[in-house]
C-alpha cells in the first residue's frame, strides 16, 4: 500500500487534502474521534488516509474529486483496485450514452421501490399529508367536494390548544389555495373558505338577533307574566337557526358527490401526487440523492422483477 502511494506526488496530497478539509458534511470515521470536528485536523487526518491507502481514499472521497484530481491518480491505475474506483468515478462524471440510460433506469426502479416503502407506511400518502403538500390540487379534485366547515371542528379527545394550532395550520392551507385562485383568475366570490366565512357570519348575525330577541321578550313577560310564551318562541328562533345553517350548508355543496365517485377522485389525487414523486417533484420534501443512491433499494425492485419473470414464464407454459 504504501509503495504505491509513493507514487502520488506531496503536491498533488497536498491540494487535495487542503481542498477537501473545506468541504462541509464531509465524512469522518468514528474512530478519529472529535478531531475531525476540528477544522485544523481534517486535513491532517485526509493527509493521512490518502498516504496510506488511496483506495480506500478514492472509495471514501472519490466523488467529492475533479476531474483533475483524479488525473493525479492515474500513476497508480496499475493497482486493480484503484484503477476500478477510478473507471467508475470517470463514468460518473462522464457517462456513456448507455450509461446514462442504466443509470435511468436504476433511479426509476428505486424509486419505485422507495414509493412502495412510503405507501407501506401510510403516512406519506395519507390524505392530510398530500393536501399540505399540495393543497390547491387536493381542493380541486377533493376538496370541493367536501364539508368545508368539518376541519374546522374540534376532534374527540383533542385539546382546546391542538384544535387551535389545527385552524391555524388550516388558515394557512387556505389562504394557499386562495393565492392559487387568485393566480388562475377565478373570480373572488368562488375563492375557497368563502362558505365557512359566510356561515360563521350569519351565525354570529342570527346569535345577535337571538339575544335581542330574549331581552325583548324578558321585557314583555315583565309587563305581561307570559313565561310560556317567551320559551315558545326561544325554541322557535333556535330551530329557525338550525335550519338556517343547514340550508345554507346545502347551498354550497351543490356539487355533493356519492361515496364511489370520491372514493374514484381521492385515487385519482393519490395517483397524480405519486407520479409528482416517481418524476422528482417533491425535492421539497424529500432528498431524492439519497433515494437515487440507496444501492439497498435494489434487492426490492429485483425480487419484484423476478417474481414477474416467474409469473410470466408459468403464464406462457
């Protein structure tokens, strides 16, 4: 090992070692303990790795190199195992056209392979989750079609501090779709939440008239003694406002759709928000290197292709 790596000139250790001591997230084996968090031995300690085996240095840091500094490592290519990593980081920093297309093909798979993973889990794809990523989407192919006054509402065995932390998260989630709305050109009476806003304020409107109703009627049983009547017609205006509510709740969900044809909009939510996935879209969310990169994403797209070859040879048989 230590006769081939004579061969690296101290210039060329030493540029690379300075350089790569600057490079933030850098690995370090634990076995260095907290000197590699010391930025005035990272450099000692890149020194000597690449000193002692630059195999292992080109396994470890090989991507995080040029171009020219890997040229600086073609005097020892005569070494099978450095002259591998060497072969394999030039194909990555230019691949052949048939590499690229490999290389496509493997990212494609394992991403499907990790999509599978986050449906299994049942978190990622949940309805709640896709509506906060994409939440003028959700509105147009299920939202619309549902109460919008219901997430509004306190959850059994939720805390008074949970449902308000809730309507916030929710405030926000609207005012998203509105500025979608307003992007699109959709006229301002048909934004959004307009429903919720209008009932809440003929609720307030109709709890008012209530109250100025009791007191006039408080005033009347003062004067007349007529205590039967005053609850006849409390219970008639509470009944009055019930129907109220209910009917302007109608008149918003004309759009109201069975449960088959939801159950056929959410699947097709669902499906467009994984195709975003598959197709790289939720870099926001997720670090797509570290799905593209997961060499242990294969075994499951592998099995899955032979289990399809099987099922494909005995359909033939």
């Amino acid at each position: 090992m230590e006769e081939r790596s004579r061969a690296l000139s101290s210039a060329a250790m030493e540029g690379i070692s300075e350089r790569l001591s600057s490079v933030e997230g850098l690995y370090y084996p634990r076995s260095v303990g907290d000197d590699a968090f010391q930025p005035s031995q990272r450099k000692a300690i890149l020194h000597n790795l690449l000193s002692r085996d630059a195999a292992v240095f080109l396994e470890r840091y090989g991507r995080q190199l040029t171009d020219a500094e890997l040229r600086e490592f073609e005097s020892l290519k005569d070494d099978y195992e450095i002259n591998w990593h060497l072969k394999h980081l030039r194909s990555l920093l230019s691949p052949t056209t048939e590499e690229i297309h490999s290389r496509s093909v493997t990212v494609k798979n394992r991403r499907r392979a990790y999509l599978n993973k986050l449906i299994r889990d049942g978190q990622y794809f949940s309805e709640d989750a896709m509506r906060e990523r994409e939440p003028y989407l959700h509105h147009e192919y299920v939202g619309k079609f549902q109460d919008p006054t219901s997430r509004s509402l306190s959850r059994p065995g939720e805390r008074w501090s949970e449902t308000l932390m809730r309507r916030s998260e929710e405030a926000i989630l609207l005012a998203k779709i509105r500025g979608e709305q307003q992007r699109r050109g959709i006229l301002e009476k048909d934004w959004v939440g307009n429903e919720v806003e209008e009932q809440q304020q003929q609720e307030e409107e109709e709890e008012e008239e209530e109250e100025e109703e009791e007191e006039e009627e408080e005033v009347e049983d003062a004067e007349e003694g007529k205590n039967q009547s005053t609850s006849s017609t409390v219970n008639h205006v509470d009944g009055g406002s019930h129907n109220n509510a209910k009917d302007a709740n109608a008149e918003h969900h004309e759009e109201a759709i069975s449960a088959a044809e939801m159950q056929d909009q959410m699947e097709q939510f669902t499906h467009i928000m994984q195709q975003k996935f598959l197709t790289g879209e939720d870099s926001q969310h997720l670090d797509y290197s570290k799905i593209d990169n997961n060499e242990t994403l294969d075994d499951d797209w592998l099995r899955e292709a032979n289990e399809d070859a099987e099922e494909k040879y005995f359909a033939e048989d």
